[in-house]
C-alpha cells in the first residue's frame, strides 16, 4: 500500500505547476502552516467548506484516510489538465481509503458550477470563495496539491 501511494504521489507531484500567484490577506498568520523541522509532523489544518452540492465537509472528518487537497481555480489550464488524472485515481483508490477533495479558491458558486457544467468533469469541488484556507495553507499558486496522512499531517 506505501508503495502504491508514493508511486500515486509521485505521479501527482509530476502534475503540480503554478499558474496563480497569491496576494497578501488578513488571515491570521498564527494558522499557517509552519515549515517543518527534520523529523517533526506538520498537522493540517482544519477547516470546513462548502462544496458546490451545498454538502459541507470538513478535514478533521476524514481522518483516518488518506486525503488529497488539489487547489485550483477555474481558468488555470494546469489545473483543468491534471483533473481527469485526479478523477481516476479517486475512483481507482476510494476504497483504499484515499479521498481527494478538488478546492477552488477565490471564484463564486456561479462561476465554479458553470466551470463543472461546462468542462463536463465529474467532481463536486469545495468553495473557498474568499481563499481563506489558500491563504491558511500558505500556498503560492495552483494548481497545488497537499497529501495528509491518516493521522491528520501532512506528507513532505
């Protein structure tokens, strides 16, 4: 199984590119995530989203699986070009305990369902409007993926 999910990693890792610079927010900067010392674990950070159906899911309910957060916005091509690799292993790993949750961050409802009807993926991305868990996660640009282990930290 550690085989087969740092080969998955690996093949995501491939995929990451940025095409979204960030700019400066008043997310308290005390949430952020602190660079890792050698050895040390960097927990996640929860938060809680809705996601485009209106369901809401929240990170610290899915611990004890693996999860996959790929941050993107709806015109970044990178993005839209990793997504089907992501939809695959999603339905190939769910049973094995992997959950990969799609985040766009920083675009409306309306633009993000209109993205979804119009590309004709299959995913009921997150909504994070205002890019308040990009900015928590202090992530620099999208697409950016973030691998968490079963325990809730994140995996370097």
């Amino acid at each position: 199984m550690k085989k087969v999910l740092l080969i998955f990693i690996a093949a995501l890792l491939i995929f990451s590119s940025s095409c979204k610079q960030s700019s400066s927010t008043d997310v308290d900067s005390k949430e952020e995530v602190k660079t890792e010392q050698e050895g040390e674990k960097s927990p996640a950070i929860d938060f809680e989203l809705d996601k485009l159906s209106g369901e809401k899911v929240k990170l610290s309910d899915l611990k004890g699986k693996y999860v996959v957060l790929n941050f993107f916005t709806v015109d970044c091509p990178y993005c839209v070009r990793e997504m089907p690799y992501f939809i695959k292993a999603s339905k190939d790993y769910k049973d094995k305990g992997i959950e990969i949750l799609f985040i766009d961050s920083g675009n409306s409802p309306t633009d993000v369902k209109s993205f979804v009807e119009e590309s004709k993926l299959n995913i009921d991305p997150a909504l994070d409007t205002n890019g308040e868990v990009f900015y928590k996660y202090s992530l620099r640009g999208v697409p950016t993926t973030i691998f968490i282990d079963k325990d809730g930290n994140i995996i370097d």
